[in-house]
C-alpha cells in the first residue's frame, strides 16, 4: 500500500514557466501522477532533495504538503531506484498546483 504524505516539504523541479502546466489531468482537470519528492514530517531541503535527479531544470519550487492535502490532494510516496524520496501529487488542479508552487528558485552551482 502507498504512504501519503501529510506534512513537510515537497519539492518539484521547474522546466517551464508553469511548474506543472505539461502535466496530464484526470477529466475534471486535476492532476494524476506529478513528479515531486518528499519525506512525512521532514523540512530539510537537502535530505528531501538528496537523491532528487535535476536533469535539464534550472529551477525548483516547494509548497508544504499540508497545503496540497488542504485543497483536496494527496502526496503518495513512489519511490524510485534511485530516488527513495520520490512521489507524485494528485487531485488538484494545475492552477492549484502552480499556485502553491509558485516561490522558483535557482539551482545552487554544483
């Protein structure tokens, strides 16, 4: 059975303008399954993002989950091979999602 998070920090990596407007919605326009990492009741940027693959994106965003779960959504832990922190969101609209993860922030310099 899938863990949810209910509190602490989720993370989502930023490619466009929007940080979820590419993503596939249900047909009541909420989000399916949206890529973002996270650990129950953890804050701390780094341990969440520490096995977080930044690929091509430049940016990140962060909400706490608390917000997502306040507006009807779930943050259902799907950990990867590689990545133990992986999730997904689901059951709010991109307009929701952008909104709650609407602080972009660079990159530090690796």
């Amino acid at each position: 059975m899938s863990e949810d998070i209910t509190t602490g920090i989720v993370v989502r990596n930023i490619k466009s303008k929007g940080a979820f407007d590419e993503e596939e919605v249900d047909i009541h326009g909420r989000l399916l399954d949206a890529s973002v990492d996270a650990k129950q009741d953890d804050n701390n940027f780094a341990s969440v993002t520490e096995h977080m693959d930044r690929g091509k994106y430049n940016q990140y965003a962060t909400c706490d989950a608390k917000k997502i779960v306040q507006k009807g959504g779930r943050v259902r832990k799907v950990p990867l091979k590689n990545d133990p922190n992986h999730c997904e969101i689901f059951g709010i609209t991109i307009k929701e999602a952008n909104n709650l993860f609407s602080n972009h922030r660079d990159w530090p310099s690796e």
